[in-house]
C-alpha cells in the first residue's frame, strides 16, 4: 500500500495511544467511519444521479 508494514502500523498506533488516549479512541473511530461512510454515499449518489446541463 504505501510500504506500511505490520511494525510501522504498531508505531502508528503507539503515538495515536499516547496523543489522544484511549478514552478518545473509540470517538476518533466513529468519526472516521461516518466520514468514509459520508464519502461512499456520496460517490454512489454521484455515479447514480444523470449530469445536469446548464446552457
């Protein structure tokens, strides 16, 4: 993907541990998933919709 390996995602995930805390960890994810969430939808509602012409 972008040369991550399993050691680089563990040190990724150390300093993401110690900058917000566990306690904020689980908002931090929700947060994420309905940004990708919002973004999927609105990629498929894109390809779904016909484009519109303006003269």
């Amino acid at each position: 993907m972008f040369g991550l390996g399993l050691p680089e995602l563990v040190i990724i995930l150390v300093l993401v541990l110690i900058v917000f805390g566990a306690g904020k960890l689980p908002e931090i994810g929700a947060g994420f998933g309905k940004g990708i969430r919002n973004f999927k939808k609105g990629i498929s509602d894109d390809q779904k919709e016909p484009e519109k012409l303006s003269d």
